[in-house]
C-alpha cells in the first residue's frame, strides 16, 4: 500500500509563508486526485486544495489567491505553498490521494502536520 508523509509544518507569524510538501512512497496514479485537507480543533475536516492528473486545480474559497498546490508526478510528490497565512489557517494539514484501482475507489492519507499561526 503507497503511504504518503507530509513534512513541512510549524509555527509561523501571521502574514507568513510555509510550504508543505508530501512524498508518496510509491506511485500515484497520474489520473488521481492528490490533495490537502485541514481540520482546525473541534472542527470537520476540509478541503483546502486539489490537483488533478496535470495539473487541474481546485481551492477552497477561503485560501484561494494565497495558497499554490502543485504536484510532481515524477517524483510522486505534491507541495502546497502558503502564503499570508491568517490565525484561521491554523489546523493539522493532511495530504491526500484518491481515485480508481480497477473499480475499487482507493483514499490514501497521511499522518497530518500541524500548522500553527499566530499574531
């Protein structure tokens, strides 16, 4: 089974940036959907970016103009750059890839980074 590790979360000033980046451990089928979700405490989770195949993206409204995800599907990796982060961003980020083996629907997730801002 591919895992996926995320790295790159931490403490950061409001205003500030931070990149997350997520290594996959094997090979993620072009075709899937990788991605980051977020869940901040006593909250559901959420999605905050997805790429798909190529390179077609979708943001949720709250971090679009801010945060860029990007994926390499050589490397089997998939990044997200943050960029002036806001106190509401604070949550566990989590690192997603989804789609089809054959018929079966496959979700993969990561252990999560915890991304804090503060003011």
């Amino acid at each position: 089974q591919v895992q996926l590790v995320e790295s790159g979360g931490g403490l950061v000033q409001a205003g500030g940036s931070l990149t997350l980046s997520c290594a996959a451990s094997g090979s993620v089928p072009i075709p899937w959907a990788m991605g980051w979700y977020r869940q901040a405490p006593g909250k559901q989770r959420e999605l905050v970016a997805t790429i798909v195949g190529r390179g077609s993206t979708n943001y949720a409204d709250s971090v679009k103009g801010r945060f860029t995800i990007s994926r390499d599907n050589a490397k089997n990796t998939v990044c997200l750059q943050m960029n002036s982060l806001k106190p509401e961003d604070t949550a566990v980020y989590y690192c997603n890839a989804e789609g089809y083996s054959g018929f079966l629907r496959t979700q993969l997730w990561g252990q999560g980074t915890q991304v804090t801002v503060w003011t």
